[in-house]
C-alpha cells in the first residue's frame, strides 16, 4: 500500500535555532606581537622606512631607526600576560579615551608649535601611541601598563633632540654617536631580561656595552656610521640577549599555568586594520630629503662678505667634516647690522637633522614661516625666523630677524642664514651669534613657555629690518638663479 503524505503537526514550542561557531583570535604571544608589528607597519611603515634611509645616508641620529628593533627585543620580557580575568569591553574602552585624546593632543601642539614639534618628531610619538593602542587590544590594557617600561623606552629613543644634546655634550663624533647608540642597546637587553636573575642581566649589559664599545671602534674605520651602530647597537644585543635567555632557561621566574591571553573576535581585528590605514592617511611627517639647488661655488667671494669668524661650538652637532661660518655684512648708514651665517658639510643627511633647528637665542618656541617679498627666482625654499621683541625680558641679547634656505655647491651642501639685529640704530652692533643647543634653550625653556599659556603672538619686526634681510637674500640668491 502506497501511503500518502503525513500531515503536519504543529507545536507551541519554538523551533531550534542554529548557531554559527564563533570565530576569535586565539593567539600566543609571538603572533600576537607579529600582528601588532604588521598594524604598526601599516600605519607608520613609510615613516620607518624614511628613518632607515636617512640613517643609511648618514643621519647622525641612527638610535630613531634601531628604536623598533630595540623595543620590541624590550618587549620580549613580557610573554606571560598578567593573572585575573581580561576584560574586553575595557581595553576597547581604554582605546577609545587614550587614542582619540593622544592624537588630539599631538595634532594641537604640532599645528600651533609646528617647528619644535617638527624638531622633536612628535609623528613619530603617535606611532609610540599607535603601538600602545594596538597592544592593548591584543595583550590587554593591563598588560599594556605593565609594559611601561617598553614605551617609555620608545618615547626617549624616537626623540632626536635628547640624542643630539648627549651626542654634541660627548663631542658631537661619529665615535660619540655610536657609543652612545651602544648604550641605547645595552640599555635594551637589561631591561630585556627581566626575568633574568640581576646578576646575569648586569653580565649581559656589561658585555653588550663592552662589546659595542669595542666593535664600534674598530668598525668605524670601515663601516659607514650606520652601519658600525647597526651592528655594534642592535645585532649585538639581540644575540646577547639570545645568549642569556639560554643561559638562564626559557620562562625564568615563571611559575604557575600561564594565563589565557584576552580573546579576540575576527571583526575586532578587521577593525584594527581598518584603524591601521586610516592613522596612515590621518597623520603628517616630514617631508622626504630633497636635493637641493646648485649654487655657484665662489658665490661666498663674489658677495662681498668679509671677517670670516669659525664657530666650533655649533659645529659639533653637526657631524665631523662640518664648519659653521658666521660672515659680517659691510655696515650701511640707517640700516641694522647683519651677518650671514653658512653652514656647509658633505652630508645632506646630517644637514636635513638640522632643518628644524632654530641656532639663535629665544625665550619662547618659533615657527619658521615661508619668506615674502623675495625678487630673486632661484629654485630654493626661503623661509623666515625670528625672536618676539615685543615679550623680550633681556635687553643685553639683540633681538634677530632670519632668512634662511639650502643649496649645493662643489665644496658640499650648504644652510645659509641672513640674520639682521631688529634694532635699527644699532648698525655696529651684530645680531647674535649662533651657539649650540643647550639643555635650557632646547628643552626647559619651551616647556616652561608653554606651560604659562603665554598668548600665541609672533610679535611685530620693523620694516626696515625685513627689507634691509631681503635684500641681502636677493643678492646671495642671484647666485643660484644664474646656475640653475
């Protein structure tokens, strides 16, 4: 018998739903870092890149390109997440307050401070601040603090104001630079092995110092600059600290189950990504290292610049084979003195460290701001400086007013400076002499200004003084518009 069709039954009960599995991130530590390191190369990879190639050109501050490695060798000490239960909702909640008000922040003093956030590469601060974040989703917020040390290492390796004032105070050579970028490293594997027993972690820095110290030496002689740090400041402690974690066991200190790193859903990590590319569209660096013009090389003779005055205090922050002229300008009836100031080096690199600086005295940060009323055409980029007048508190320090650009000619790479004294009827008294960078000008000062909230006015220069420095600039520039 065929029979028919069953009849259909229904229920008051709900019918099972099905539930797709949940997909999440269920990492160790070395994927987990490894994702971190791609987030970060997404956002900042090109600066990092930049930093390479500038050491690689003969930077004389290396340590910004090392800071990644050594940071993350710094990192390696913390494999073991802390105990408790990890809460998602609030390393998520951390993320949001600490990432939107960090770059807010950077974004403020670099638009209003341009020049001094330019000097001490706050970009590369955001790209510290980027790493935190991104850490703090894969590792956990309480994790991430307990790494401290690891970011505060960060900050002061990617600040190239703190390494040149150490550097020029130790000489300013390229003997000075590496031993000092050793220190960075062996700093690096003590804070390292943190697990280490402190009588192995003092052994290994102290072979890491002496090693680098002693390699650095004799490598100089062959090796470019970056290439004697690269070697003596990273590869040495990476193989250090290799070394000890053998010597002393995997997980030294450890005991106990290891906790569970938090869980991370996919969509969380298709989020950072996306967070990724947008901090890398989002965020400023400084522009690339551009050849400059060429100039004729007698222009010097040809200007009738005289009293060539050396001035070596300025000159070891510039790298050996630099000198740093200050030449007078022939004095003119109702105009203010003035001087130009040349700095001239075979390393454009070292040159392009400097473009930010600011050599003459100030109470207060200055913005560099591109130069008008020029006639001259010479393909350079001109741009003025100068100290605020109207909030002067020493009458015994000219105040200055400065135009200032780059050029090349056969004897190396050129800065060259027009500086003119803002008071009129001092003709016989120059503007200020460049001086070196000084822990009170270059760091506490500026602090201390910007912490009183002083009102953000440049202050007003006398026309006398912006026309007599522009001509001046026409008449050297002419030089360069006849070469190019």
């Amino acid at each position: 018998m065929i029979e028919g069709p069953r009849p259909v039954t229904t229920s008051n009960h709900p019918s099972p739903t099905v539930k797709l599995p949940h997909i999440d991130v269920r990492w160790g530590f070395r994927e987990r870092v490894t994702a971190i390191a791609v987030l970060v190369l997404i956002g900042y990879g090109l600066d990092i890149g930049r930093l390479v190639a500038d050491a690689v050109a003969g930077s004389r501050t290396p340590m910004l390109a090392l800071t990644p490695l050594l940071a993350l060798l710094i990192a390696s000490a913390y494999r073991w997440p802390p105990p408790g239960v990890n809460d998602n909702e609030s390393d998520w909640l951390f993320v949001s307050i600490l990432g939107p008000i960090g770059f807010a922040g950077i974004a403020l003093v670099s638009t209003r401070f341009e020049t001094l956030a330019a000097a001490f590469r706050l970009d590369l601060l955001g790209a510290a601040l980027w790493t935190v974040c991104a850490t703090a989703i894969f590792l956990g917020a309480r994790h991430t603090a307990r790494m401290w040390r690891v970011w505060l290492f960060t900050v002061i390796g990617c600040n190239p104001v703190l390494f040149t004032l150490a550097a020029g105070m130790l000489g300013g050579s390229d003997s000075a630079v590496a031993a000092l970028t050793v220190c960075y490293g062996a700093t690096a594997v003590y804070l390292a092995g943190a697990r280490a027993p402190r009588l192995k972690r003092l052994a290994a820095t102290s072979v890491c110092l002496i090693g680098g110290w002693g390699l650095g030496s004799v490598l100089l002689g062959t090796l470019p600059l970056f290439g004697t740090v690269a070697v003596a400041a990273a590869v040495l402690p990476v193989v250090v600290h290799v070394g000890m974690r053998r010597w002393v066991g995997p997980d030294a200190g450890a005991t106990g189950e290891m906790p569970a790193y938090p869980v991370r859903s996919w969509k969380s990590l298709l989020a950072l990504v996306l967070l990724a590319f947008a901090v890398a569209v989002v965020h400023t660096s400084p522009a690339p290292i551009r050849e400059p013009a060429a100039v004729q090389g007698d222009w010097i003779a040809k200007s009738g610049l005289y009293a060539e005055q050396e001035l070596p205090e300025a000159e070891r922050f510039l790298g050996p084979n630099a000198r740093f002229v200050r030449y007078r300008v022939p004095v003119a009836v109702g105009l203010p003195a003035a001087a130009v100031d040349v700095i001239t080096t075979s390393n454009l690199a070292s040159l392009h460290d400097h473009r930010d600086t600011v050599w003459y005295p100030s109470t207060r940060p200055l913005n560099f701001v591109p130069a008008s009323g020029l006639q001259s055409t010479a393909p350079v980029e001109v741009r003025a400086v100068f100290s605020n007048a109207d909030t002067a508190i020493d009458t015994t320090t000219p105040q200055w007013y400065a135009l200032t650009w780059d050029w090349r000619t056969d004897s190396g790479y050129q800065q060259v400076t027009v500086v003119v004294n803002q008071n009129v009827a001092e003709s016989a008294t120059p503007p200020p002499a460049p001086t070196g960078l000084e822990v009170v000008d270059t760091l506490l000062s500026p602090a201390l200004w910007i912490g009183r909230q002083q009102a953000d006015d440049p202050g007003r220069v006398d026309d006398v003084v912006v026309r007599h420095a522009t001509e001046i600039a026409d008449s050297l520039l002419a030089h360069a518009a006849a070469r190019a």
